[in-house]
C-alpha cells in the first residue's frame, strides 16, 4: 500500500460513488475499484458498502480514514517544511490565550513576533482553559496556554512559570487592617464579600481549595466567568476577588486597585505551554513556540509576569 492509494481513498470516503471519486481524480473507475479491492485484500476488512444508491464506509472505512488522512497530512507537511528549509521562517501560526495571560503576553509576542519572525503571522486567539484545550485537540490552534492538564495529559507540554494568587481591592474600600501590599492569611478573607469565577473555573477551585485547607468558608456573593467585569466591579468597590497579578496588571498600574499576597496557604497555578504532539509542528511554530518562551523569561525577569519561572518539559 503507498500514498497514491491512500489519497485514493480519501477521495472515495468524500464522494457519494466510486464513479464520482473516480472522476474527481481523473482514474478509470475500474482501475479505482482494482485499488480499492487491493487495499480491502491487504487490510483483511471491507472499507466501503457498494449498492445501487452509491458507496458508504463501513466502521473499519471510517477508522481507516482518520489514519489515511493523518499519513497525508503529515506528508504534505514534510513536503512543505523540506521545500522551506533553504527560505526564511514564514506561515501562519494559531495561539490560544486565556484572557489573564493575555492581558500581560499578547502585545509583547505579538511586538516581538513582528520584528523577528517578518513573514510569520501570529493569529492570537484568547478564550476560556477549557476552548483552548478543545482547539488544540482539534487542531484549530496549535499552540496554546493552559492552567492544567487535566484531561489532556497527553500534550506535550512546558512547565513555564507558578503564578501566585492576590487579593484585590478598591483602593478607597481596603477591608483588612493589614495595610496593601503586606501578606494576607487566607483566614482573614472570611466574611468578607467575593467576587469569583464559577466553580468550574480553574482558578475558583484553586481558591476554594486553599480556602478549605485554612478551614475558611469565603462569602462568594457573586459568580461571573467574564476577568473585565469582575475587575470593574471590584475598582467600583462592589466587592473584592482574587487573581493572578497579570489579570490585573493594567488596574494595578493605574492605581485603580490594591492588592496583596495571600499566604497560609499560599494560592498558585502553573502556566504552561501547550500543543498536541501528533500534530506536525511546522517551522513557523516552532519559532514562535521558541520566541514565547523567551518573551516569557524576560517579562518575568522584568517583574512585569509576576511568578517562579520553571521552564521545564512536562510530559505528565
């Protein structure tokens, strides 16, 4: 069996007859047929239903498919990567984002992406863990960041920082006598009104879970998967949450909120870098995988992506 029969067969699954797959190809259909029947001898299975109303694949054609289109894939991928090699870096290249990363990550790599990698076009996307994970499983993006693996321990992944979490306030509603800035026990957040994500979020069961370790019970008074309202509400003094300080490096920055460091527990997640490791990497994403990290290192370095650098590979 070689390629040619493979796309042969791709050509069959997608048409309503083998008539049709065999003009769409431009073959004879006897000659298809012979094909067909060839790889149906070697396979040991029957791949297509043959009837007076057109052709079906049966449950081992379907299966088969998803190899033959994966083998074409991959081929026409190193095709095109080995035809590259003697050009410069260029292509397009998916990113999923959560929106705190986002918010600290995007402007930077997308900035350094342009100066360094000129041909390459970065496409940021920012949207919950949990689309970015589908994505990369489904190959709509390539690469991504994630807060857990949970689910998809199968990426190949890099551990790339531990962010810890904050508590936030309206600088003219401070609840707590210790003063901004100055560690706070989680203990000290009971009773005090909280604005958090729902509890499918990663980052409220990180929260939760630090909160239950203390033996504390938070006083959530309002659930909202949206980072931008939440840090309205909290800047209006409607109430106060917790984050990780690159969600709210612009309210921070322009005074609109305070904050300090949670400790006993101390609150954290890991960030890291993420793609599906069946996926062809091409050269453009390699580079930009490359470029990331080293945006990361730095603004990590500079304070301004707050957290312990790991920069270590994960395949957990």
């Amino acid at each position: 069996m070689d390629i040619r029969q493979l796309r042969y067969f791709i050509a069959i699954a997608q048409s309503s007859s083998l008539s049709s797959a065999a003009h769409s190809l431009n073959v004879a259909q006897p000659s298809l047929s012979q094909h067909l029947a060839n790889m149906e001898q070697e396979l040991g299975v029957r791949l297509v239903e043959r009837s007076h109303r057109g052709s079906v694949l049966t449950e081992e054609g379907r299966i088969f498919l998803q190899y033959a289109k994966h083998i074409c894939n991959s081929m026409d991928a190193c095709l095109a990567e080995m035809q590259d090699l003697g050009q410069a870096v260029h292509g397009s290249v998916s990113f999923g984002m959560p929106p705190s990363v986002s918010m600290v990550m995007s402007v930077p790599l997308a900035e350094t992406v342009r100066v360094e990698l000129p041909e390459v076009r970065l496409k940021a996307i920012e949207a919950m863990s949990g689309y970015i994970k589908a994505w990369i499983e489904d190959e709509t993006v390539e690469i991504g960041f994630l807060y857990d693996l949970q689910g998809v321990e199968h990426f190949e992944a890099v551990h790339v920082l531990d962010e810890q979490v904050y508590f936030f306030s309206a600088p003219d509603a401070w609840p707590l006598s210790t003063p901004p800035g100055e560690p706070v026990r989680m203990a000290d957040l009971a009773g005090i009104d909280m604005i958090l994500p729902g509890r499918t979020h990663g980052l409220r069961r990180i929260v939760e879970d630090a909160a239950s370790r203390s033996g504390t019970t938070l006083n959530v008074v309002i659930e909202m998967d949206a980072m931008t309202q939440i840090k309205d509400l909290v800047a209006r003094g409607s109430a106060y949450t917790a984050f990780a300080p690159a969600a709210v490096y612009d309210f921070v920055s322009r005074g609109e909120l305070l904050r300090a460091p949670i400790i006993d527990p101390v609150p954290s997640r890991p960030v890291y870098l993420v793609r599906k490791p069946t996926r062809m990497m091409s050269r453009a994403c390699r580079a930009v995988r490359d470029v990331t990290l080293d945006v990361a290192k730095d603004l990590v370095q500079r304070g301004i992506w707050e957290g312990q650098l790991y920069m270590t590979d994960d395949k957990k």
